[in-house]
C-alpha cells in the first residue's frame, strides 16, 4: 500500500472461506482477479470511489481523501461497489458521517456501522466485519 497526499494505490489478497481474490487499486483504476475465476478490470466511471465487499481498507479511501477523522456534516458518495466473491458491480449510495475522535458513522441502505480509524485514516475496527491487530 503507498500513499500519496491524499491518494492510496495497494495491492493485495483477500481470502474468504471458498475464494481468494487478488487486487490492484489505482487512483481511477481496479483490476480484480477470482483465483480460479473471472478477472475484470474496472475504471470510476463517474463514481467517487471504489467498495470492495468485505474490504475495510476501501472505506478508507474517503475518510483519507476528504479528512473525514474529525466531527463535522455527513457526506454522500456514490461508488462503484463489487459484490464478492461474484465480482458483480453495482452503484452504492454511501454516507459517511464524521463523529470525531477517529469514529465515522457508515450508512448504505438500511446497514450502519460505527467505523473506527487510526490517525491515518485507515480502519482499526469495522463491528461485524474486521478489526486490526
């Protein structure tokens, strides 16, 4: 993972418990490859961001391009989610609400979660999903 200013560029693999996905994140770019799968290549296409399902490190990416660790106004972002392990990709309406102190209230659809973040931006602990050790 490198960073740069506010743009995050990683590589990396995430293992579920019937698949393993490798990714590549660009600024404006996605390649994702199912081991044993469908590969695809994704662009932002008008969208603010990319989510990748069962990832933290994506909700991280407007939390650290936006400032989002202190108190202040709820944003809306648009992005361009992918179902895993499908890799089907849809558009996601997602509120991010900064509560200060490194939490930040996340909202798509009907789900909420309390998300905590180091100083940096990245996530320590997503409730019901992963925390960092």
């Amino acid at each position: 993972m490198q960073r740069r200013a506010r743009d995050l560029t990683a590589v990396g693999t995430q293992l579920g418990a019937v698949y393993e996905l490798r990714y590549r994140l660009e600024s404006d770019r996605l390649a994702l490859d199912l081991v044993g799968g469908t590969s695809i290549e994704l662009t932002l296409g008008g969208a603010d961001f990319f989510d990748l399902g069962f990832s933290p490190l994506f909700n991280s990416l407007p939390v650290i391009r936006d400032g989002l660790l202190r108190a202040g106004p709820a944003r809306v972002y648009t992005m361009r989610w992918v179902d895993v392990p499908s890799l089907k990709v849809t558009s996601s309406e997602q509120r991010y609400e900064p509560l200060g102190r490194g939490q930040v209230r996340f909202t798509a659809g009907d789900f909420t979660a309390d998300i905590r973040f180091d100083e940096l931006g990245y996530v320590l602990d997503y409730p019901g999903i992963a925390t960092r050790v």
